[in-house]
C-alpha cells in the first residue's frame, strides 16, 4: 500500500526543534549555565502549557466536562497557542473522533493499533487526515464559542508571538536572554509536545486496564506525573464526560485539582462527575470478564465459573443496596425535620450495609485471584 505523501513542514519542525533541544541545550548549559530564574520559568511554562493542553483542549472543549469564564478560557488559548498543538478547534475535532472511533485503524486519526511510532508523531508527518482536515462537523458547538474561534482564526500569529514573545520578555526581566529562549523557549516546547504525544502513544501500550477492556486505552500513574493527570487514561475513555481523570484522593491529577479550584472561587462550574456505583459497577464488570475469559481458556470446570457468576451477582446486588441507602442518608443530612431516632436508625443500617459491602469486595478480589492461582498450579 503506498504511503501517503509526507507534510515536510511538521517533519521539519518536529525534527528541527528536537534536534536543537538535545544539542544547543545541554551545550549552552554546560558552557555558560542556566541561572534558578531560568528553571523556575521553564517550570512555570511547562506547566502553563501542559495545563492548557489539559484543563483547557481537551477536558473544557473536547469533553465539555466543565464551563468557565471566557477570561479563563482566552488563557487557554493563549496557553494552547504556545503550545503549538494546532487550534482548539482542531485539536478538539480530532479528540473526538478518536474516542468514536478508538483504536480503528483507519479512522481513529491515531489509532495505537497502528503501532507507537504512528500514534505518538507519525500520524502528523503525512497526509492521512487530508480527505476531512478541514471538516469540523463534529465541533458546531465550539464554532459558537467566540475564544476558540478568535484562537482558531489567528492560531499562527498567536503561535509566533507566544514562543518568542514570552521567553524573550522573561529574558529581558532575569537579564539572560538566550538561556531563556532555551528552556522556557525550545526545550520547554520539545517536552510539553512529546509529554502530550505520550497520551496517544504510551498511554494506549503501558498500563493496566482495571475499568474497560474494549479498547487499548491504560491506567498509568507515571505517566499521569508527566501529563498532569491524564496518565490515567483507561478510567477516561470510558467516563470521558468527567471532568476528572485522577479519581482518588492521592492520584496525581493537577488539572482536576485546577478545575475544582476555579469553581470554589466562582470561575468554572457544571462540573460533571461520574457516580461512583458505575465506577464500580465497570470495574467489577471487567473484572469478571477477565477471569471468566481466563478460566474457559484454561478449561476450568462448570463449578467455578458458576462461583465466579454468583459472586459477581452478589456484589453487583450488594453495590446497588449501599448506594441507594447512602443516597438516602444523604437526603436525610439535608432535611433537618426527620427524627432523631430515624437517623440513628439509617445510619446504623447504612454502616451495617457498607461494611457487608466492603467484605464481599474483599472476598470478590480474593476469589478472582484464587481461582486463576488454582488453575495455575493444576
């Protein structure tokens, strides 16, 4: 099959800035020295970039999992400009295709099936998109939104402006133009482009699946530490629409810790989370799939399937029992008028129904890995 024809303009620029990043930086710095101002600002444009990518593309525009103000979203686009990712608009035509069409050679736009190469960079050195590069069909609603649209319409004079502008001018306040051409500057956005490439690539091969096994998307906290929080892809591609991607309290997840302080201060809200029964509800469900797919390769008998099925019925019963008690806790919480010994009562069958739940989770686990441990041994 020919390959389609090469874009030498990206080719050149990818290989042109990464070729610099790996030879000017380390020389300059090894020969005159970068000064803390300088990293301090190479930190702060790392972050302001990766978070605009972040909170802004792909979790505000692609998703919709959240508004805010339109101050808050020009900062994104500003943010998305330096960047030099393509407009809002475009990027955000792109990411919605690929979570409708994942992993589908030919329409997921980078598709991992592909193979690492093409869906970290290959898939912008030739002209694969060309039949719909301008069909924005899918994003009629972002063509109402004035930001994006202003972005779109002077994305490559913000792009210039912004990767020149704002390290030339950080340079002439610290006094060390060149060095901070070079880090806020080239090796800045070397790593925040081949930080988000990561998503497409790494976070589709590395990782586990604990949510959905029906696409190549992974769970991977390393590389939610590089891509501010969106390592934990596996959970996205399956619950898109929430704002977070890092669901735990200790999961590394700055742009959902961005979006939730914006709106404690009044700058974003309709923030839209996932309730926490279908979480759980994906995470036995595939769970169960797993072992049970693990036990009939191995030729595992009729019994322990069907213990495998009525533990899993259990939980699911036990799953649904907790949270329609706890949401009844929650309603009582708020009416102040229900008696004293009627909460004393729901609570107390609320802590009895949690802690039956929290067992049969345990004794879920435990069977899962037992029966693939028997079969293991036989």
């Amino acid at each position: 099959m020919k390959k389609p024809p090469i874009i030498w303009l990206n080719t050149l620029f990818f290989s042109t800035t990464f070729l610099a990043a790996v030879t000017l930086v380390p020389w300059y710095g090894f020969t005159y020295g970068y000064s803390t101002a300088n990293w301090i600002a190479f930190i702060a444009c790392m972050f302001y970039c990766g978070l605009s990518i972040t909170a802004g593309y792909h979790r505000l525009w692609a998703h919709k999992t959240y508004e805010t103000h339109p101050v808050i979203e020009f900062i994104f686009a500003i943010g998305g400009a330096f960047s030099i990712q393509n407009s809002a608009l475009h990027w955000s035509s792109d990411h919605r295709i690929h979570h409708g069409k994942v992993d589908d050679p030919e329409k997921d736009p980078y598709a991992a099936t592909r193979g690492f190469w093409y869906s970290h960079i290959g898939w912008m050195l030739r002209e694969y998109q060309a039949h719909r590069y301008t069909d924005y069909s899918n994003c009629r609603d972002l063509q109402k939104n004035r930001v994006v649209m202003w972005q779109h319409k002077h994305y490559l004079v913000l792009s210039i402006i912004t990767n020149f502008g704002i390290p030339l001018l950080l340079g002439l306040i610290f006094g060390n133009v060149w060095g901070m051409l070079l880090l806020a500057g080239l090796l800045r956005l070397v790593l925040s482009q081949h930080f988000t490439f990561f998503i497409n690539s790494l976070a589709h091969i590395w990782g586990s699946r604990p949510y959905t096994e029906s696409n190549t998307a992974r769970d991977n906290g390393f590389l939610a530490f590089l891509t501010y929080g969106e390592g934990y892809h596996n959970f996205h591609h399956i619950f898109a629409s929430d704002y977070r991607n890092g669901i735990q309290w200790w999961h590394y997840d700055p742009t959902k810790w961005l979006i939730k302080s914006l709106s404690l201060v009044g700058l974003a809200s309709k923030l839209r989370k996932t309730p926490q029964e279908i979480i759980e509800r994906a995470k036995a469900a595939t769970l169960m799939e797993r072992t049970k797919q693990t036990l009939l390769k191995k030729e595992a008998n009729d019994k322990q399937i069907e213990k495998l099925q009525k533990e899993y019925d259990l939980l699911l019963s036990k799953l649904q029992h907790y949270y329609k008690v706890r949401k009844r806790v929650l309603e009582m919480r708020k009416n102040k008028v229900i008696k004293q010994c009627e909460q004393s009562q729901l609570k107390k069958q609320y802590n009895e129904i949690k802690a039956a739940l929290i067992n049969q989770q345990e004794y879920w686990l435990a069977l899962n890995k037992a029966l693939i441990k028997e079969l293991a041994i036989n």
